[in-house]
C-alpha cells in the first residue's frame, strides 16, 4: 500500500502551531514511507472563508520547507461530488430524508433534556416515507447510524477506542439548502484523495467514529487513525496568544528559523531515543507512528529558544542573511549591500555564538551596515559625551597605522588606558565601542574595527567627537 497523508486546515485565520505540528507529522510519515502529502482546504464555511488566511497557511507551510505534492484541493469546488454520494446512500437506503422543522428539534431536545434522556435527534423520520412529508418543509438528508453494537477504532496513538452505537446520532450530511456537511465532505475527499493515514488532533476523535460510519455505508475502505495529543502552555492550559505566540508567523516574527521550529515541533510529542538535535533528513529517516507520544506536550520557549541558538550557530551565513533580511527592514529601515554582507559574513562567528533569535543577530550586526551619521542610543551618547578626549586619542593612533587587526587595535586601547585611564580597558573600550557601533552592546569593539577597516573607523570617530 503506498502511503497518503494530508494537510486539511479550514481558511479562517493564521496557521495555528497545532497545526503546523500535525501538517510537519502528515508530511514527515508520507515523505518517511515514500508515499505522497496532499494539501486541502476545508472552505466549505464561506462566511468566514478568507483568501488571505488560504495564502497565510500556503506561506506557513512553505516557511517551514513542508512541500506538498500535487495542487491543493478545494473542498468548495467539490461540493457536486458529495452531494452525489448523499445521493448513493439515500438510494441504497443508508440515509433518509428528514422533514422536522427547526421548532420541531428545539421541542424534541427540550423533552429529552427534562426526561433526562439523550438529546440528540430521536430518528422519527428514519423510516417514514417522503409521501408523509409536510408541506412547505425543505428537507435535511441524515445518515443512518447503526443502533446496537460497538464502533471501534484501532488508533496508532491512542490505541484501541471504543463507543457504543448508540451513542451516534444520525447526524445530517445534507443540509436542507443542498450544502454538505463537513461530516460528508471531509469523508468523500479523504476517499477520492486515496488518504490511507489521517492524522490529527485527538479533538477530532469522536467525530473519527460518526465518519466511520459514512466509510461503512459507502463501503469504502477506512483509513488508518493516529490522533495527536494537544500541545498546552506552560501554565497546563490551552496554548493561545497569551503564551508568547499562537501562530506559525508569531515564531517566525519573533525570530526563530525555520530549522529550529521544525526541530522543536518535531520533538514536541515524538521522540527518537535521547536525540534532541534532529535535522531535517535524520527526520524524514526516522518518522514513525510508533513513537508519538499520549500525553500533551507543554510549548516551551526557553527550550525553543536553546534551539534555535543551535542551529544560529550552525547555520550557513547565507540562510541566516536570507531570514534575517525583512528585520535589517523592519526594525533598522536597512537594506543589506554587498559592503554589508561581507562585513556581518566576517564577524559571523562571534555574532552567532551570542544571539539566540534573529532578532538578537540583527540589532548586534545592524552597525556593520550603517554609515554617519550614526543615531546613538542614551548610553551611548553618554559614553561618547564623557569620552571625546579618548576618543581623539584613538583617532590619532589609528591614522598613524597603515590597517587594522584586532591585536594592533586592542594594542591601542590597552596604551591609552595604561597612559591616561589608569589601565582601565574598559574606560577606552566602551567609548570606542559607543561611537563605532551607536550602542553599548556589540560583539568584541576590537574585532568590530577590524572588520570595518582604518577608513571607516576614522570616519565614524571624527564624527562622533
């Protein structure tokens, strides 16, 4: 059996990070089994239905290097083919039509509820004939559930699951406009598809048993289950906004690579022995069902953030430059030149082993690509203010040099604060660092003016004093 999985997010907002997780799962079993990932939108909700949330989820999942095979299947434009197979049943005698009015539920739930009995639908049209039909009333279509007996399903996460049938309802699969439900759609297209494997949230799982029984009637055969546990916050409650992020875009605005998300998703409910570090090919060799852990998994930050400090480190400085890019944008108004590139390729080492997001690597590099006037944060300015006499002191020692190294700058620093600061480095460091760099936090100053050359650090110190 060739393995087929797929992705079905509804289009009503962000890509959810449970959602993320459970399309990184789908694609990692189908591309583990040679097998294929298709990608559906759910978009039969045409009030909430947004082309932006569609592009949104599209941009999610191409962040995250989640490729998906085929073209991406609209369950609106399908809506044909399940009314079709509402059809088939209702020839078959698996599902009827059912007549009573609105008011008509609204009563039966009501007695049911003081009678203490169950209040779904009492299938009083299940074996009337139409010909009975009151006049006026457009009919629902409602499947027939089985009425004695159990339903079980073998889970791949939560094993063996059993409901007695006569806890199913004959739930509607046509609604009295002609629409399906999303009860029959997702059936049907998870069949035409040739889905052999759903996976997903365990919030799905009694809908798993009503959807069965749609399989059942058609005779079509049942895919395998696995239903993901839900991914908390570290309070134990169910991760939203408030947490620190709620969407796919949330991690990658507030810094996070790719890589390190995919990694941190991947291990948030599977695991492989002791690894932590996972890439993306030791991944897709890996994957199993086996290893999908019953228990919620807790999102948490600071180990999100130790990854993400990883693979910073370890990344190529291409791939960083290409995610860091929009925040030079964002939060500097810069757009990298090739002077810039060379200059932040250069000090990368240093760079890296000090940031933990791309936000941290931004704001500490962003000087290399500035030019004066440099705008001086208040520290720096101060620093600058209290300086000057030192910072003329540096100017004139590096004019006297044919270039900069790191050893001849620090040479520099280290006689000027011997001769005048008592042999306080830091009293000649911190000012050189606040008129090169406009802040107080860099990576080594002494470096820094290496990198940036005798020419420019002239040019920024002249015009800092």
């Amino acid at each position: 059996m060739s393995v087929v999985t797929r992705f079905p997010p509804s289009p009503t907002g962000f890509m959810h990070i449970g959602n993320a997780r459970t399309a990184l799962f789908n694609y990692l079993y189908a591309r583990a089994k040679g097998g294929k990932f298709l990608m559906r939108i759910e978009d039969t909700d045409r009030k909430r239905h947004s082309e932006e949330a569609v592009q949104a989820i599209l941009d999610g999942l191409e962040w995250l290097g989640l490729e998906y095979d085929g073209e991406v299947t609209s369950q609106f434009a399908r809506q044909d083919r399940h009314r079709q197979v509402a059809e088939e049943m209702l020839a078959k005698g698996q599902a009827y039509y059912c007549y009573c009015p609105p008011e008509e539920l609204d009563e039966m739930r009501a007695a049911a509820k003081e009678s203490g009995a169950k209040t779904f639908y009492d299938r009083r049209w299940r074996e009337k004939s139409p010909e009975d039909a009151p006049e006026g009333v457009e009919p629902v279509v409602r499947i027939k559930a089985p009425l004695d007996g159990v339903t079980t399903i073998q889970d791949h996460v939560q094993g063996e699951v059993s409901v007695p049938n006569d806890q199913l309802d004959d739930f509607i699969i046509l609604r009295s406009d002609g629409t399906p439900t999303y009860m029959l759609s997702v059936v049907v297209d998870d069949h035409d598809m040739g889905v052999t494997h759903i996976m997903r949230g365990d919030d799905h799982l009694n809908n798993t048993f009503r959807q069965k029984v749609i399989f059942d009637a058609m005779g079509w055969d049942v895919p395998e289950f696995a239903h993901l546990p839900m991914i908390l916050g570290q309070d134990g409650s169910k991760f939203s906004k408030r947490h620190g992020a709620q969407g796919i875009h949330d991690l990658r605005d507030m810094g996070y690579l790719p890589d390190a998300v995919f990694n941190y998703l991947l291990r948030l409910g599977w695991s492989h022995g002791d690894d932590e570090i996972i890439s993306r090919a030791q991944a897709v060799e890996w994957f199993d069902l086996d290893h999908i852990g019953k228990a919620a998994g807790k999102f948490d930050f600071a180990k999100l953030e130790n990854l993400n400090a990883h693979y910073i480190s370890e990344s190529d400085i291409g791939y960083l430059l290409e995610h860091a890019a929009p925040f030079y944008k964002s939060r500097h108004d810069i757009v990298l030149d090739d002077v810039a590139v060379k200059r932040i390729t250069e000090g990368q080492e240093e760079l890296k082993s000090r940031a933990k997001t791309l936000l941290q690597f931004v704001d500490e590099s962003v000087f290399y690509a500035r030019s004066v006037p440099l705008t001086f944060d208040e520290k720096a300015q101060k620093l600058i203010d209290e300086g000057k006499d030192v910072l003329k002191l540096l100017l004139e020692g590096f004019e006297n040099m044919d270039d900069l190294s790191e050893d001849l700058v620090k040479g520099l620093c280290k006689a000027v604060a011997d001769e005048h600061m008592e042999g306080k480095l830091g009293k000649v460091a911190m000012p050189l660092r606040a008129a090169i760099t406009g802040t107080t936090v860099s990576p080594s100053i002494f470096e820094a003016c290496a990198i940036l050359g005798k020419d420019e650090c002239c040019i920024r110190l002249k015009a800092a004093i």
